[in-house]
C-alpha cells in the first residue's frame, strides 16, 4: 500500500457525478475514478491511523436496498470506522462536501442506553460528559444523535443534565467543507488532530456502554 497523501480532488468530482447518476452504468465507467482517487486514499489514510486509534474497517460503496425505498446502488460517500466497542468509535468520511470525521457510539440496546443515564445521573459521571460535551463543542464539533422529545422515564425533567439524559445515542461531528488541504498530506494530520479531540468522548463512552453487561 503506497503512502497516504491526500485525496485527489477528482474524488469529490466523482461523488458529485454519483449523487447526479447513481447507476450500475455510470459506476462501472467510473470505477477506476473511485479505486484510485477514493478507495485507496480512504485506505492509506486508515492504515496510517491504525497504530494510534485501532484497526479500522472501510465501508464497501454498494447499499443494501433490500428493504429501503430508494433502490440506488451505491453510497454517495465513502467511510471509514474504528471500532473500540459495539457501535462504539472513530469515523471519517469522504463525499462531494468533503471531509466529515465523529466519534461515540451511534447506536445501543435498552440496557446500554439504561448504563449511559446512569452515568449522566451520576453528578461524577455526568460532570465529566458535560464537560466534554462542552469542550468539544467550543472547538467546532455538534453534539448529536437519536434523542428522546419527551424526559426520559425516572428523570425530573429539572435535571441539571436532562438534554444529555434524552440521549439514546451520542456523537460529536465536524464537517469539513472542501478543505483546500484536503488532497495533501495535511489530511492526515487533521483526521487524526479531529480524533484526538474526541477521544475523551469515545473513552467515557467505552468506560460506560462499550461492552454488553
């Protein structure tokens, strides 16, 4: 595998022509755009992540339609996942926007969701999310993921952290949009910078939902 530096500007070309014709012909005339320009980039810059977050999994292009409405083969992006637990982890993404990177766990079961408001309730726990929470936002990262409209069940709805306690999932997120530095080696040095800043959130997360009871 040849070293990471940076992604071509023909890979955002390529997702912007994807997003206007997303076929079986137009992919198959373009697929030596998205082996070079996407795919092995997205490849190297994993690979040289791997010793400083963990191995790392590169999404394959194709969608699974089998039961969604739009029947359109491919992704309109292209990702990278470095999981330290179930849906728990570091993650980067190249579509015709640019560059998106996150981190946290996108996704639990009740038993987990019921571990994570424990430690939101806890004034230790809690404390130390709200101040991450805080920090990450201050640099430039949105707090997101599936939330509750209504408070949760057992909580008042005067807890000091009750917007943290709607979550069912958390996440921290930056886009980068079109970044001039994004087809040099600056890249890297910003994915893994990103990634740095969120890992007190994937730590905290792992310490409380990272692993079945």
């Amino acid at each position: 595998m040849t070293a990471f530096s940076g992604f071509p500007v023909a890979a955002l070309d390529f997702y912007e022509d994807l997003e206007a014709d997303n076929s079986k012909s137009w992919w198959t005339a373009h697929k030596a755009v998205y082996d070079e320009s996407v795919h092995a980039p997205m490849a190297a810059l994993l690979a040289e992540l791997e010793p400083d977050f963990g191995q790392a999994k590169l999404f394959r292009p194709y969608r699974d339609v089998r039961f969604a409405k739009d029947k359109s083969p491919y992704k309109t992006h292209q990702g990278g996942f470095c999981a330290v637990g179930p849906a728990l982890g570091y993650y980067v993404q190249l579509d015709a926007r640019g560059l998106f990177v996150a981190g946290g766990f996108y996704q639990a079961d009740p038993d987990r969701v019921g571990r994570f408001r424990a430690a939101v309730d806890s004034d230790l726990r809690g404390g130390q999310l709200e101040t991450i929470t805080r920090d990450l936002e201050a640099a430039k990262f949105e707090i997101g993921g599936d939330r509750l409209k209504t408070t949760p069940r057992g909580y008042s709805v005067e807890h000091p952290r009750i917007e943290l306690l709607r979550h069912k999932s958390l996440t921290a997120s930056r886009l980068y949009a079109s970044p001039k530095w994004l087809d040099t080696r600056r890249t890297a040095t910003e994915v893994r910078k990103a990634w740095e800043s969120l890992r007190p959130l994937v730590e905290w997360a792992t310490d409380v939902v990272g692993a079945p009871a």
